[in-house]
C-alpha cells in the first residue's frame, strides 16, 4: 500500500457508499441533476476524499480535523437523503437502507477519531 489511507477500513467503506450514492442519484429526475443528486454526490465523495487528505497529515490533531469535516459530510448526505425521501425520490425502504448505512458510516468515522486523539 503506497498510501496510508489505502489501510484505514473507514476509507473503504466510504469509497463503496460514494459509489452506491452515485448509482442512487441516476434514479432521480434529470432536473435534479445540477442539484440535489449533484449536492449529495460531491458531498458522498467529500466523505472519501476528506479521510484520504487527512490521513497523510503531519499529526493526529490534523487527522482528526479532516475526520471531522469527513462525519459532516457524512451527515451532509444524511440530510439530502431526507430531502429526496420528502420530494418522493426515495422510498422508505431504500431510504431506511441508505439511512443505515450513512448511520453506520458515521459511527466509525467517530469511533476512529476518538481512537485517534
């Protein structure tokens, strides 16, 4: 592994939901497309991109800012998933699943930071 974020679990986990997000976005109306599912993509793709860019800080106090923003992101995603479930976007179901997930991710993304303070 060439670099450190390639052996953090967290990292993983969010490049997989980043993907099913985007997958998820295709399934809204096009008119959305510069909006909503652009807003949840950029922020499902900030989760990854922010634990990658931390992980290569110079102390733990850096990483543990860019876990941060990374768990804010996190719940960026949370929210637009709320907001395509009240427009009628998402089902319960696929919104339930999604949520879960998101919840999970989140409390990893703590769970690590704490280990790492």
């Amino acid at each position: 592994m060439a670099f450190r974020f390639e052996g953090l679990q967290i990292w993983y986990q969010a490049l997989e939901l980043s993907v099913e997000v985007n997958d998820l976005a295709k399934t809204f109306p096009p008119f959305e497309l510069y909006s909503l599912s652009n807003q949840m993509r950029r922020a499902s793709d900030s989760v990854v991109l922010n634990i990658a860019e931390g992980s290569t800080g110079q102390s733990r106090l850096e990483f543990c800012r860019f876990l941060r923003y990374a768990l804010r992101s996190g719940i960026e995603v949370v929210s637009c998933f709320f907001i395509a479930k009240a427009k009628g976007y998402l089902s319960d179901e696929v919104f339930q699943k999604f949520y879960a997930k998101y919840e999970h991710l989140c409390k990893m993304i703590t769970n690590f930071q704490k280990s790492h303070q």
